[in-house]
C-alpha cells in the first residue's frame, strides 16, 4: 500500500493567517492527490484535485502545489469556517489511501 | 444534484455481520463509482472498496476491495433500486466506525469523492 503521510498533525492559527500543510507519499504517485476538508460530525467535502485543481465554488484561498516528493495545501488567509481537518488521498495505487489529518484549531 | 445517504442497523455484535446501505438520488447508477470509506473514532479514513456497473444486469458490477478487510467484505449494486450495499462479516471491535457512501464519477480525469452521504455509525458491541 502507499502510506500517506501528512505534517504537522495539528497547527493553532489566527484569522488572517497563511497555513501550509504537507503531503509526502510513501512511493511516487505522480500527481495523482486530492485534498479533503473534514469538519466535526460532518463528512469530508473535496476542495482540491489533480494536486492543483479547485472544486467548482471552493474559494480561491485555498490552493495546491506540489515540489518533488512534497504535496502543499495552502489557506492563503485563514477564515472563521476554515477551521477543520484536512486530509490528503492518493489515487494512484489500490488500496486509495488518506493521510491521517491536519487539524486547524484557533490559537 | 448527487445525493447519498446511508442507512444501517445502528449496532452490530462481535463476529456477526454489518450490513449497510446506500441510497441514491440525482444520479444515474450506471455512471459512478460507488465506494465505501469508514473513520473509526477520532481517527482517519480508510478506504474499503468500491463497485461500478460492468453492464450485465443489476446487481452485476465489478469491485475492488481494501486487502486490509481479509476479504470480509463485499459490495453490491442496486441499479433499478437505486442503491449499492456493504456487508462486513466477522466483526469485531476494530470494525466500529462512522462508514461513509461516496462516489467518484465514470468519467472523471481523477478518482476523487465528489460527493458523500452523512455518514452512519457502527458501534460493535462485544
């Protein structure tokens, strides 16, 4: 299986602030990563796929990089509702696997 | 508008078998993939397996299942019921999770999970 590994585990920030969250696959899976936003007692809603692309009506601060082996997801300015945890999900190997999270929780 | 929704028994005991079901709305049965994805408490998401229709007949699709079942588990389709279920046998504590149905477009450049249903937890009583 390819094991997804994400850091931090958790961050505290501020509103307004930019929060970076890394991605790193166990093996090369090209660019096939997406990432989710999960908040409590919710299901994970998709935000960005293909490492890069925006989900119809996710807003734009939100946003995807990737430079060799690490995967970024990117808050350019924190907002109140992005509070969460978000998780990376490779595809390009059966078993589809997630990372374990990244909570955002207020400083 | 792709709408899911779970459905199951609440509680299931140790070495018995969970069965859950997805109900569809807003998409065609024949076009997606419809997968299942748990998350134990506190915890992260495991991806358990998914069908998509093969094109003989329903109840007929083709799977792929996470080998960290041990094969327990089996997933099938329901095109004129518009739903596709999950049966897990032989459960045991460490099956206790909110399971999520999901799906993932036929035509789709990525296997993403465009879309979920509000998740059903299974506690597993011993």
């Amino acid at each position: 299986d390819t094991q997804m590994t994400q850091s931090p585990s958790s961050l505290s920030a501020s509103i307004g602030d930019r929060v970076t969250i890394t991605c790193q696959a166990s093996q090369d899976i090209a660019n096939s990563l997406n990432w989710y936003q999960q908040k409590p007692g919710k299901a994970p809603k998709l935000l960005i796929y293909d490492v890069y692309n925006l989900k119809k009506g996710v807003p734009s601060r939100f946003s995807g990089s990737v430079s060799g082996a690490d995967f970024t997801f990117t808050i350019s300015s924190l907002q109140p509702e992005d509070f969460a945890t978000y998780f990376c999900q490779q595809y390009h190997d059966l078993p589809l696997t997630f990372g374990p999270g990244t909570t955002v929780d207020v400083k | 508008q792709v709408q899911l929704q779970e459905s199951g028994p609440g509680l299931v005991k140790a070495s018995e078998t969970l069965s859950l079901t997805c109900s569809v709305s807003g998409a065609s049965m024949t076009s997606y993939y419809w997968n299942w994805i748990r998350q134990p408490p506190g915890k992260g998401l495991e991806w358990i397996g998914y069908i998509y229709y093969s094109g003989s007949g329903s109840g007929s699709g083709r799977t792929n299942y996470n080998p960290s079942l041990e094969s327990r588990g089996t997933i099938s389709l329901d095109t004129s019921g518009k739903q596709f279920s999950l049966r897990l046998r032989s459960v045991t504590a460490a099956d206790t999770a909110m399971y999520y149905c999901a799906s993932r477009h036929e035509d789709s450049s990525t296997f993403s999970f465009d879309y979920w249903g509000q998740g059903t937890l299974v506690p597993v009583s011993s």
